[in-house]
C-alpha cells in the first residue's frame, strides 16, 4: 500500500516524509496529499503479526491514532486499508475484528465530531471478512 501511495502522490511525499522523523509500529504521523486527490496522507506503521498480544494493541493503536490525528487537523473524511494484513502477515479477520473495535470506539467517545470512515478493501474475499465482521458486532 505504501508504494503505491508514494508513487501517486509523486516524489514531494516522500521528501517530507523524510522530515517526519521516521514513524513506530502503532504511531501515525500526517503529511500532504501531494498529487493525490487527498489533501492529507496519514501514515501508520502497523506490526509485523507474531501471535503476542503486543500486535493487537499496536493495531488498534494504528486505527486510533490516525483518526484522532484526523480530528486534530480538522479532518472528518478517512479512508483505511487492511493494515497489516499484507506481507506483514496479519491475519485478516483478526485484523478486521481489531480495526471495526477501534473505529467503533473512536467514534463513540467522539459523537459530536462527525467522522466519515471508509475501509478499503483490496478483494472482494476482503470485503467479506469485514462485513462478516460487522455484522458480528451488531
């Protein structure tokens, strides 16, 4: 995902990248959209599944502080993909359990913001273990 962000959002994110100072597993840091049709880029840096209890906090960290990032610059639009589920190994339903409980909570201790959350999934297979998931939690 990463890739394809930076190579669309042209070669001035990744040098303001490069003042960010790096960014840790469960952290997110902001820059500019650049050439995307986003005015803003949030980047998160979720952890390399290893079955330990640390991950799922590190990804729950991923979701909650991108979004309360967002409502810092007045963002009330984010999109997410499956973060973590692609070459670092996270298994998807998982992943999608921990993502839906950290947006869900997010956004009720924040009723009053007004944030649009949108997941992106890559496949259809994808979409059908978030709406598995959702309908879970109802």
């Amino acid at each position: 995902m990463d890739g394809a962000i930076h190579r669309a959002a042209g070669p001035k994110l990744l040098e303001e990248c490069r003042t960010l100072g790096g960014c840790e597993t469960g952290q997110a840091k902001i820059t500019k959209g650049y050439d995307l049709p986003a005015k803003y880029v949030i980047h998160t840096v979720g952890p390399i599944y290893s079955a330990s209890s640390r991950d799922a906090a590190e990804l729950y960290s991923c979701y909650y502080g991108s979004l309360d990032l967002a409502s810092q610059n007045d963002i009330h639009s984010i999109a997410f993909p499956g973060i973590s589920t692609g070459v670092y190994g996270y298994p998807k339903e998982e992943a999608a359990q921990i993502a839906i409980k950290a947006v869900v909570n997010w956004l009720d201790e924040h009723k009053d913001y007004g944030m649009q959350v949108n997941i992106v999934c890559y496949s259809n297979a994808d979409y059908r273990v978030y709406e598995t998931v959702v309908r879970g939690n109802k």
